[in-house]
C-alpha cells in the first residue's frame, strides 16, 4: 500500500546521507519530491534521476537552508513548480565537532545557522500553503544528542535542542489548522556525517546501543514515512527517537 499518493514532499538536504533516504521513501510511497542540497550538484541530479524513475515529478534545488531569503524563494518555487506542499522535512543540518575551549565562535555561528535557524526559515514559509489546505506535516531532524547532550558536541547538542523547542511549540500553535509538527532524534545513523565512528572502535559505541549497531539510513526514512503519512494523524509536538534504545 502506497502511503504518500498525491501528496508533494519539501525534504531538506537530500544529496546525501538520511534525506536522500527519505526522499527516495516518500517517492516509493508515491510523494513528488522537491529536494534541497548544497553543493553535492552531481549528487543532486542523480537523486533527481533515481526519483523520476520511480515514477514520480521531481526536482532538486540548489539553496542554503540557513539563508531566510533563499527559503523564502525555495518555498515560492516548490509552490509555483508543484502546486502545493503538503510534507515538509528540516532535514538539512552540519555538525562541527570541538570541546568548549576550542570551539570557535565561527564554528557555533555556523552550527546555528545550518541547523536551527534553518528550521525557522523553511517552517514559517511552508506553513502559508498548508494553512491553505489545512493539512500538513513538517517533520524536523533533531538528534539523540538534543536530547542527552554529548561532550565534544556542545553546539549541535544545542542546535539539535532548540530544535525540540521549536517543534513543540509550533506544534501548539499550529494544531488547530491541522498542521502536525514533530521531530525525529536519530542515534549513530551510518552517514558521512558519523563517518569518523565507523571508520574504528565501533564495538566501544555499540556497548552503548541496545541493539548492538550503528543505524541505516533508513530506519530513519521509515520514521519519517510513518510521521508523514495520514497513519499518524493523531501525532503531534513529539520527538519519535531512533536510536537503538540509546535514549533508554
Ligand atoms: P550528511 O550525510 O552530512 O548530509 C547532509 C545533507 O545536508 C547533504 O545533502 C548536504 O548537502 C545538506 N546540507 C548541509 N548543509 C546545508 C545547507 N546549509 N543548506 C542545504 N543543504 C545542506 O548528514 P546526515 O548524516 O544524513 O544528517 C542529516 C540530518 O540528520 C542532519 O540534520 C543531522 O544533524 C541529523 N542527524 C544525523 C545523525 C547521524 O548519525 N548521521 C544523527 C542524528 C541526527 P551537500 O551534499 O550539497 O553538502
């Protein structure tokens, strides 16, 4: 059963990593796919391909989610291009990795700007035409570590926490319209992103992990489809944690 048909989805950093899974899911599920990058140009025209061929439209974007202004013209484009959108997901986000004594002031700006501020300019976008339709579902990527914290990581733990701010109040602000606003928390998801864990000493993080392994990409797509989709109609304002029990 296809879960998506007829709905357009706006996924955020989609070249790479969890949101090329979830766009690939969401067109498997019968979504059009409006999908978002930064720099990743071949990257971005093959997704477009993969998607395409699935049977779906789809197009790929090249804007910088922590750019206001490019989100504003993003959501207008998706809107003209597309005729609505109906899913949102604040996927795109940086990590720069750095205690506190040496973490610059460059690094947390950067950090802010990619990750939370990036929220707040799709999100007050996207709701214009979901307010329309009185409908819609914005899923925002957070992380295990907005929730726990984790040392070396005090910035994108912050980023990543605002995030579950964010979301819970939109969540309140927006319910009545029938717009749903959650997040999801991934674990060690096996990305570019967490390369660095995977490449040694793996087992001394899977001690951490109930079930014992990094996640794929696409146990968080699956996530994603189920917040999508009208199976969680009765959903919103929570943080649905992926993360092999880590959170436990
Ligand atoms: P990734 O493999 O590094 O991919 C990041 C994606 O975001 C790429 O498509 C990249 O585009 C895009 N991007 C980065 N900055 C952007 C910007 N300013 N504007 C537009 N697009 C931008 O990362 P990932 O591991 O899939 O992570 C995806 C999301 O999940 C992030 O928000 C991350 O914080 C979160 N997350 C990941 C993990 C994990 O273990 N991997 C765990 C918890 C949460 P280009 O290819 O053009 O650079």
């Amino acid at each position: 059963m296809k879960l998506l048909e007829n709905k357009v989805a706006l996924v955020t950093g989609a070249s790479r990593g969890i949101g090329e899974a979830i766009a690939v899911k969401f067109a498997e599920h019968g979504a059009s796919i409006a999908f978002t990058y930064l720099s990743s140009d071949e990257k971005a025209k093959a997704l477009e391909d993969r998607l395409t061929a699935l049977g779906v439209k789809a197009k790929g974007y090249k804007s910088d989610a922590g750019d206001y202004k490019a989100a504003e013209q993003l959501a207008n484009d998706v809107s003209k291009d597309f005729g609505t959108i109906d899913i949102c997901v604040n996927n795109a986000g940086i990590s720069r990795d750095n205690l506190l004594m040496r973490l610059t002031e460059q690094q947390w700006d950067e950090v802010m700007q990619a990750n939370l501020k990036s929220i707040y300019n799709l999100t007050k976008q996207v709701i214009r035409p979901m307010m329309k339709a009185r409908s819609g579902s914005i899923i925002n990527m957070s992380s295990i570590v907005g929730v726990k914290g984790n040392g070396g990581q005090s910035a994108y733990a912050a980023s990543k926490a605002g995030i579950i701010g964010f979301t819970k109040s939109i969540a309140q602000e927006i319910g009545s319209r029938n717009i749903r606003c959650n997040a999801i928390a991934p674990g060690f998801i096996e990305t570019d992103m967490t390369h660095y864990l995977q490449d040694g000493g793996a087992e001394k993080w899977f001690e951490k992990i109930p079930l014992g392994r990094f996640g794929k990409t696409d146990d968080v797509a699956n996530a994603a489809l189920f917040l999508a989709s009208d199976m969680s109609t009765y959903v919103t304002g929570q943080v649905l944690n992926v993360c092999g029990g880590m959170a436990t």
